[in-house]
C-alpha cells in the first residue's frame, strides 16, 4: 500500500507492515521496548543490485520478528540485504544492525563524526556510569544522578562493533539507481546524519526532524560542549536546502520538511525566553529552571515525569541555559564540583 503523507492517521504509524512512502522505498516500523516512541522507522531502499535498510532497529526478538515479516511482504529475507545505512549511534537505530551484520553479513556505514562515541563504546566496561550522571549533578540534580546509576540498560560491548564504512559530510551514496547525498546534523548526537535524495524529493531525517516531538539533544555517550548550539545551527542549515518530504525516524511521514523545521526552531525560541523568565524569576540551577516549566504536549510537570524523561527534561534545559550563556543573556558560575549556577547578566565565567 502506499502512504500519502497528507491523509495517514499519524496515531497509527507504529503498527508493523511494509508501506510504501515513495517509489523504491518502503517503511517498516520495528517496535521498541518502551511505551514512549512505540517503534522506530526502518527504510526499505530496493534497487536491482542492492537492498539496503536505512536503520536498522533495536536489537530485540520481537523487532527482529517484525522486521522478517516485513521484508517477507517485499519478497525479501534478512539475507538478501546488502547495506544497512545508520543515522546515528542510538540503541534504537544501530543494534539490530550489529547483530544482523554478525550473523548475516552486509556493509554497516555510519557518519564519521559519530567515532567519538563509537570509540568510547568500545573503552566502557559494563559497570561504567553513564556519562550524564555528571551533568546532572552540574545540573543540581544529584538525587537523579544517583538514581541513573541503577537504571542504566545492560551494556554489552558487541552491540557497538565499528562499522565498515565511516560516511562524511556532503559525501554522494550511489545506490545503483538511486543517489543521496549524506549531510551532517549535530545536535540530537554528534555524527548524527541525514540523507537527501533530492532527484525524488525525499529527506531521511533520522531523529535530527520528527513530526510529533522535539529530539533529545546531547544525550549520548560524549556530549559536545554545547549541542543545542549545533542542533539549531543543523535546523537552519535545513532551511538552506529545497524543502523535500520528511520520512523521520520516529512517526508518520511529513509533508514539507521545512514546515516542521520551522516548528521546531518556534519551539526552541519560546523554551528560551520562558528559560531566560524562569531564571529572572529565581531559579538559578537546570533543575530549578526545569521545575518551572512544563513538558510533554499535556503540560506535565518535572515531577510528574518518570526518571528517565526528568532527566532529559533537565539536560535540555541545562543546554538551553548554556546557549543563553554563550549568547550573553545569562551569567554563569560553579560546576567545578557542584552545580553551574546561572543569573541574569551579560557576562559568563
């Protein structure tokens, strides 16, 4: 079947299937092991020579399963892919390709920038915390760092092989009949990429442009010093480029890649000047200023959330104080044992 992104239900965008979003390409949504994003989008590219799988999933029985079944709908099985394309190192979008490259084979290509991480995947050791721990504790939220040191997932160094090939930024991908250029995004992670077929008009936007929620930003295992600085930069770059249809990592196919892009940078706008408010008003820490604002599209309050999502409430909230520090509108102080304190003031230490 084929999905016109101006008529799907976005609310059923999860149930497994094959659907065809554009001539060549087919989504797949792969289910995850949590209730908030339901499934992540996996993208079936065909051509005569090669089949490859932008995404791949996480690694658990049941996406595998889905996955088997979808491709079983295009007449395929696991063992004829040839490629798997990753946006970036999240567990949701790589794992499912390690484990499918050890035991079936096929070339994992991955954004260059994105070795950091890759690499410090390599060096962690099973009970290694997780490296936002200390920011949260920079953030003024030790009780919370504490309590991710127990809710970490089970790390296994063979879910983070290296991929065979690194990919860079504005390199051309030769799909046989198909062409996309891969364009670095920072922000959700440091390598995350993009892809870009402009002879069909088509964006793969990963987790960097969703249709329904803002990405997470620095949440990885080296966060950059300011990735919110870099994820507004990557939105302006989008707008740089001819708008194309948005097939994202998670959530139902968009029509203008540009519209939503103008969405998220309104967002980011508002969540500054209500940051900057908050900081006037008082609150000096990420926490602080966290628990002043709202979250999620019901408004909920910091507290309302569980642990996992008031971390990234608080971590987005510390890197948008960090942006209003660099831009001179806050002043900052501490962090060297304790948390960054941030006041009204044009000057930063």
């Amino acid at each position: 079947m084929t999905e016109p992104a101006e008529d799907l239900d976005w609310r059923c965008w999860h149930e497994p299937g094959s659907v065809e979003v554009a001539p060549g390409v087919h989504r797949l949504p792969l289910s995850l092991p949590m209730d908030g994003l339901r499934a992540v989008n996996v993208y079936v590219l065909r051509s005569r020579e090669r089949v490859m799988l932008l995404d791949a999933g996480w690694a658990i029985e049941r996406a595998e399963a889905e996955l088997v079944d979808g491709l079983d709908e295009l007449g395929l099985g696991i063992g004829d892919v040839t490629d798997f394309l990753v946006t970036h190192a999240h567990r949701d979008h790589y794992t499912m390709a390690a484990a499918l490259r050890r035991r079936f084979g096929a070339r994992l290509t991955l954004g260059e920038p994105e070795r950091v991480n890759m690499e410090a995947l390599q060096r962690r050791e099973p009970w290694d915390v997780v490296p936002q721990r200390e920011l949260l504790i920079r953030s003024g939220a030790p009780d919370l760092a504490e309590v991710m040191g127990t809710m970490d997932a089970p790390f296994d160094r063979s879910d983070w092989p290296m991929p065979d090939v690194w990919v860079a930024d504005r390199q051309q991908l030769d799909l046989g009949d198909r062409s996309m250029t891969a364009i670095h995004t920072p922000g959700h992670t440091r390598g995350h990429f993009i892809f870009h077929d402009e002879a069909h008009q088509l964006l793969f936007t990963g987790d960097h442009v969703l249709p329904h929620i803002t990405p997470s930003i620095g949440f990885e295992q080296v966060p950059p010093s300011s990735p919110l600085r870099d994820y507004l930069a990557s939105l302006h770059l989008l707008k740089t480029m001819p708008d194309a249809t948005m097939l994202p990592g998670h959530g139902a196919v968009g029509a203008s890649v540009h519209e939503r892009v103008d969405e998220l940078l309104a967002h980011h706008d508002d969540r500054l000047d209500a940051t900057l408010t908050a900081v006037a008003s008082g609150a000096a820490t990420a926490h602080e200023v966290a628990r002043c604002l709202t979250w999620t599209g019901r408004g909920r309050r910091l507290d309302e959330l569980d642990d996992f999502n008031r971390m990234l409430a608080i971590l987005e909230t510390y890197w948008h104080l960090e942006v209003l520090a660099e831009r001179g509108r806050l002043a900052r102080s501490g962090g060297d044992s304790g948390p960054v304190v941030f006041e009204t003031g044009g000057r930063t230490s």
